[in-house]
C-alpha cells in the first residue's frame, strides 16, 4: 500500500464546491482500488483535527492564524505536515500556496514529491516578482509537474521552464458521485426557472467573466440561471439590477442536490471564464458529464481542452459579450444543433475525463516516482 499525502489551503467539508478541492477528492476517492492510502492536510479558521473522514479518506486540518493575497498561513501547520509528510512514502502538493513551498523547504522534505499544477499566478503580479525564486526553487526540487491539459501546459511560462519534468492528466469526475436528483427537487426548479434556461455554476470571482455574461444576458433576453457565491455577489448583483436583467437568477450556494437538479433541467451550460486564473474549469466539465452544450471562452487553457470548438460546444473570444450573446441564440435558436453538441460532450467526457482514468495515470506515476528515487 502506497501511502500518499495531499497538502493544500482548504478542503471539503469547509469549502464546499471548490475546484481544486473537489479533483483532490476523486482522487482520494478512488484511490483504494490501486492500492493506494491516500490523507489531506489543510488548513482552517476551526482550528487543528487529526483524523476527521471525507468520503471513505482520512483528513486533517492546521489552525489557520492569518489569510493574505489568497493565501493562508500557519504557525502550527508547518509541524503537522512534517509529522504526517514522514509517514507518508510520497507527498502530493497542490500548487499555488506559497506557504506550502516555506512548508517543503522549512521541513526539509527528501520524500518523493510531485506537484498537481492547477494554475498560473494571475492577479498577485507584485507579489509574484517576490514570489518568483522560491516558485522556482520549489518546483525545480520535486520529482515531477503535473499539467491538467496539453493547452495550459504549452501556454504557460512557468511550465515551459520545467517541461522535462511536466506530465500531463486530465481532471476527472466520477458519475457515481454525483446521484439523482430526486423528482420532487427537479419538480421544484422546473417550477421556478421553467423548462428552458441557461446555466453558470461556480465561485463568483474575479475571473469568471459573468460581467460579459450578463451583459449577453441584457443583449439577448434569454434567461440565465447563476449558481454560487463569492466575493463579486454583491457588484454582480448590483449590475443586473442597473440592467434591468429580470431574465437573470441568481441562486448563491446550493447543495449537491440541487445543482445535479439544475445541471440535469439546463439547455446549455456557459462558462465565460476570461483570465488563465480560470485554468481548466470543473464545472464546466461537470457540464459535459450531464451531456450538456457548453460555451466557454479561448484563452489558451483547459476550457478548450474540454470543450472542443463546434464538436462538443462553442467557443468565443474572451472578454466578449457579443460574441457570447450570438452563442447563447444559436444554441437557443437551433435545439438540434444543441442536442448534437450536448451527445459529443458526453462522450468525450467518457473518452477522457472519468475520475476511473485519472485516479489509475496518478497510480502508475507514483509508483514510477518510487521506483526512479
């Protein structure tokens, strides 16, 4: 049995429908059949637990005494990840947190290590110059990258420095994991969104472009369902009402439950994601998994990998609300070309992105990494 322990910022329970969090749990999950142990570490404002359980793994949280620039930061932490770090036989980090690199090097780690590279540094551009040695550093130092899609790994320039060690695996989501809905939630969204809407689920932030996506929504009437919160609630709200958007529904945060709902009822789903923070999209390969025409944006990164321009969806410019409207009608106008799309997205996401896949590339790299140190 291959002990492996994952080290991130957060985890589930306590940031429900993150991204990242959710490849770090199918990870875990199906990490028993290749005969793996699999343990998080992650920090949290509820204070330090060892032991907790998630799903069928074990987690555990350090005490998070400060917040910055994205990051968290803790006293404690760095001691908890050297204890459980060596009874790990590999440790798998999730870039980017700084702390984790003082973390790596502050323990003086000589595990077997590998880095799941989810994104770029977009926005911190002053604290990444200062940033920017250490990232290095830390990533010239373990085994091997990890890259979720050919697209981001070619287009970024941090990972073009370390292509000899970069390896590429897609995301993966397992079906199972996400059970039916029952008919009395399905019932209740028909009844308040009708039969035909537009779906957006994920975090609002900065880089999610759904100030383009309402203003496609202002240009084209269509109704256009948002599913999460975050910290542009409030400006994205505001906008709507300045509008007029009365075809816009904002839902905030939702339950497992009523998102398989509103992912099983939407016509299409649309991802207007518009900056590389955005660096593959889980969502909208949820959106795939329940055989739905997506739009998403060309920007060089993992969308595109998913979401296949005029196979499995469509694809615009970024930043471009024009563009996102005429998507939006000819996907509305023409069900079946809609239907054709939705077909093909389901079968890539079979082809390429089940939980199954990943979990098994993940296994053998691992025991390639033990077997090369």
């Amino acid at each position: 049995m291959i002990k492996v322990l994952h080290f991130f910022k957060t985890y589930f329970p306590e940031t429900p429908g993150g991204g990242i969090e959710q490849v770090i749990f199918q990870l875990a999950q199906g990490s028993a059949n290749y005969g793996i142990e699999p343990q998080v570490l992650y920090l949290s404002a509820n204070g330090s637990a060892r032991n907790q359980t998630v799903g069928n793994h074990i987690t555990h949280r350090s005490r998070q005494d400060l917040y910055m620039a994205s990051t968290g930061l803790s006293l404690s932490g760095i001691r908890d990840f050297k204890q459980l770090a060596a009874q790990a036989d590999i440790v798998h980090y999730h870039f980017p947190w700084p702390y984790m690199d003082v973390a790596h090097f502050a323990t003086r780690l000589k595990k077997p290590s590998l880095v799941s590279y989810h994104s770029d540094i977009v926005k911190q551009k002053t604290l990444l110059k200062l940033y920017t040695p250490l990232m290095n550093h830390f990533l010239g130092s373990v085994d091997r990258i990890v890259a979720s899609s050919p697209n981001y790994a070619a287009s970024s320039e941090v990972l073009t420095r370390f292509k000899d060690k970069v390896e590429i695996i897609p995301y993966g989501l397992d079906r199972t994991t996400y059970p039916a809905p029952s008919p009395s939630r399905l019932a209740h969204w028909k009844q308040q969104l009708g039969e035909r809407f537009f779906l957006f689920v994920g975090a609002l932030r900065y880089y999610k472009g759904l100030d383009f996506l309402l203003e496609a929504a202002h240009l084209t009437k269509l109704p256009v369902v948002i599913m999460g919160g975050g910290h542009d609630e409030l400006q994205l709200k505001a906008k709507a009402k300045a509008l007029g958007l009365n075809n816009v529904t904002f839902l905030g945060g939702l339950g497992d439950e009523d998102k398989n709902a509103l992912l099983t009822l939407c016509e299409a789903f649309v991802f207007p994601s518009h900056l590389r923070s955005e660096s593959f999209g889980i969502s909208l390969l949820e959106g795939a998994m329940y055989g739905k025409p997506m739009i998403s944006c060309e920007m060089g990164s993992g969308t595109t990998f998913i979401n296949i321009a005029d196979e499995t969806g469509l694809v615009v410019p970024p930043r471009d609300s024009n563009a996102l409207a005429t998507a939006m009608a000819t996907l509305w106008n023409d069900r079946d070309l809609a239907s054709r799309l939705g077909a093909k997205a389901a079968e890539r996401y079979e082809a390429v992105f089940t939980a199954e896949k990943m979990v098994r590339s993940y296994a053998t790299l691992y025991r390639d990494i033990l077997n090369k140190r």
